[in-house]
C-alpha cells in the first residue's frame, strides 16, 4: 500500500480516539479533582492560556511539559499522577495518589493546587470533587461508612460494573467546597476498570454543573420573557378587533421580535450545550450498569429526581423562546397583510380619482379644443373677409354675404387643422 497516499488527517483522527486513555488506579487510593472555566465566553477562550496554566503547574514541581497544541496531558508530579484534559468550555485537572488518609475525604491532596497558581489561572471553578478509593471485602462496613460519610436524603449508592465495585455520593458541596465520592472496589477488580469507574464518577459531576449553567440561564431569561410576553400577547389579540396604527403596532411587533433575537442570541450556545451535557450525563450513568444496593437509590434515580427536572425546564425554556419568536413572526406578518390590505384599498381609490381627474380633464380639453375653433374661427373670417373684401364687388355680393359664405369653410378648415394636430401628437 505504499502507492496510495495517506489522507493528511487520517492519523491524527485515528489517534484522537485514543488521546484521553484511561487513568490506571488500584484500591486503596485517592484523587482531587478541578474543573475552571473563565467566566466569560468559554468556548471562544485563549487555549494558549491553557497551556500556559498547566505549565505554569508544571514548573512549580519540576515536571516535563507536553507537547505544544496538546488538549491532554498525563505525567508524574513528585508522588502524585496529574491527569489534564482541554474541553470546549473547560479544563480539568486530577492528581491521584495511591493509599487513603486516616481522615476521609481531608482535602490535602489538594494542597498541590499551589495558592498563588490558583490565583492566576483567572477562571472560575466548575466542580471539584474528592474520590476515595478503598479495597472491598464482601459488604461489610459499607452502609456505617455511607451513612458516616454523605448526606442521608441526597446519598446515592449502588453496585456498578457487574458488581465489581460499589459507588457512592451525595453531589452536595461539603464544608472545604468539595463534592465527595466513595468507591469501594473488590480485590479482583482491574485497575483499568477502577480508573474508568473514577473517571466516569468525575465526568458525571462535571457535566452535570455544566449542564445546571443552562437552567441558570432560564432562571436569568424568565423575567424578561414574562414580560415580552405579555406585551406580545397584548398586541396579538389587537390585532383581532380594529388596529388604530398600524404603524405603530408593527413597530412594536418588530421591537418584541428584536428583543427575542437577543435573548435566543445570547442562549443558543448554552441551550444546545446544556442538551449535550445532560445526554453525557446519562451515558456515563448508563455505562456504570447501576443495580440497587441495601435499598438506597442509583445514581440514574438520583438524576431522574433532582436532575431531570432542572434539564425539562431548560428545554421547555427553549420550546417557549422559539414559540414566542414564532408567535411574533407571525403576528407581524398578519399585521403586514393588513397593511397591505388598507394601502391596496388606498391606490385604489387614488387610482379612481386620478380616472376621475382624468376624465375631467379630457372634457374640459375637449371644450377647450371647441373655443379654440370658434376663436380661431373668428379672428381667421375676420381676416379672410378683409382679403377678400376687394373682389366681393367683382362678384356683386355684399361685404355681409361674403363673411357669412367664409365662415364655413373658415370653420371647417380650422377644425381639420386642429384635428390633424391632435392626431400627430397622439
């Protein structure tokens, strides 16, 4: 095959499906966990300023950097293992350390977040969580552990993977600002398997907030809809009886179609972002293969109580957005057809006058084409009576008898000249 050109992207879209392996994780072990993002257009961010926050991290511990452009890095930081990936909106950072502390869930892992590094990275956490990874030996010691460690009413615990491992949480943010996660994995569970259940738990938090961003955004946009809606139904059912201005009222309309341009303007992105989170969401809650543990309830319940509801909203926050600029679509296009209407009934009343003036105007062109003959007629039998006034005696008629035998013909010619006239212009 080595005749054929390769394409110029075929390894690169080859090796992008095998860029973000899976971490390798044995029990017992523990790993902090940080999503940022700017607090300001994300997606559009400088990604060389991600690169230079993560180097920056790397030069505090004298580790090696990755290569320039990277979206993912995976290295050793003195003890720990650092994992970083570049998403679209943001950046996550894991460091893991083999063994678990006496204390569950302290937070010092996450000492090796510098302070002055937190300081200048310039964006705003996301998420971060704490995952505490232990061996299991049978079931015991489980439910005083869970019970010990999370929020009753909001715990939700159940065996993935076959029964491998048993997974723990209550997505609440404890006092260090940290959500915590438990997994408890059985003695003959690989450490590939252990690192997928670490990392699906972390990709589930995270896209979780960020799909909670999007119903921030309904919360922000129910005000102003609230009120554009109002004012649009208002003017939609005017537009049923007589609209005093139609000027004024399509004014309206397009400013309330403007103003619902804005608003889909600045949550398109975050709608459409919020459905492919959600959907992440349940994939990754799907994969884990939940069965009940001890009665508790699965992540995926979980989810369906407190979390599904929160994504329902933003897509009927959407439907809505859509349905209202549609409602003022139409409403203006009624609204245009009866303009259309009155200024078609308006030229053609303007056209009936302007008939009628012309109408008039040819009558009265006609009557003044007749006094113009009798005028003509009279100054040219005056003067033909004056040259022919030598010969009337000639002819033994009287000065009288010869006008009255010019008039006529006098009359006739003039009439044939101004016919002929008419006729060249027309």
């Amino acid at each position: 095959m080595s005749s054929i050109k390769d394409h110029p992207l075929r390894y690169a879209m080859a090796n992008e499906l095998h860029a973000r392996p899976f971490p390798t994780l044995s029990a017992p072990c523990h790993a902090a966990y940080l999503a940022i993002k700017p607090a300001q257009d994300a997606a559009g961010r400088d990604r060389a300023a991600d690169m230079a926050q993560l180097t920056a991290l790397l030069d505090h511990y004298a580790a090696p950097h990755p290569e320039e452009g990277a979206t993912h890095y995976f290295g050793q930081i003195g003890r720990h293992t650092l994992k970083w990936e570049s998403h679209t909106e943001f950046v996550t950072y894991t460091i893991f350390q083999d063994g678990v502390r006496d204390v569950p869930f302290d937070g010092t892992t996450f000492a090796m977040f510098p302070e002055s590094w937190l300081e200048g990275t310039n964006c705003t956490r996301v998420t971060s969580a704490l995952i505490r990874v232990e061996q299991l030996i049978g079931d015991k010691g489980i439910a005083e552990k869970v019970a010990d460690w999370f929020v009753p009413e909001s715990v939700a615990v159940s065996r993935v993977l076959d029964d491998d491992a048993v997974i723990a949480g209550d997505f609440r943010i404890d006092s260090a600002g940290h959500i915590r996660f438990a997994v408890f994995a059985r003695p003959a569970t690989g450490e590939r398997r252990v690192g997928r259940i670490v990392q699906r738990l972390c990709e589930i938090e995270t896209y979780k907030a960020m799909s909670m961003l999007g119903f921030s955004r309904c919360r922000e946009l129910g005000a102003d809809m609230g009120a554009i809606d109002v004012r649009l139904s208002a003017l939609t059912e005017a537009l049923s009886g007589p609209v005093e201005s139609t000027e004024d009222t399509l004014g309206a309309l397009l400013q309330i179609s403007g103003e619902l341009e804005a608003l889909s303007a600045r949550s398109t992105f975050r709608f459409g972002a919020t459905r492919a989170y959600e959907t992440i969401v349940n994939q990754r809650i799907e994969v884990l293969r939940e069965e009940r543990f001890l009665g508790r309830q699965t992540f995926g319940e979980f989810m369906m109580r407190r979390f599904d509801p929160a994504m329902r909203t933003v897509a009927s926050t959407r439907a809505r957005l859509e349905a209202m600029g549609n409602r003022a679509i139409r409403a203006s296009d009624l609204l245009r057809t009866r303009v259309d209407v009155e200024r078609s009934a308006e030229n053609k009343a303007l056209l009936q006058s302007m008939d009628r003036r012309a109408d008039m105007q040819l009558r009265l062109q006609e009557t003044v084409e007749g006094l113009s003959i009798v005028a003509i007629s009279y100054y040219a039998v005056n003067l033909a009576g004056n040259i022919a006034a030598p010969f009337a005696y000639d002819l033994g008629v009287g000065e009288k008898t010869l006008k009255a035998i010019l008039t006529p013909l006098v009359i006739l010619g003039v009439w044939l000249m101004v016919r002929r006239i008419r006729k060249a212009l027309h």
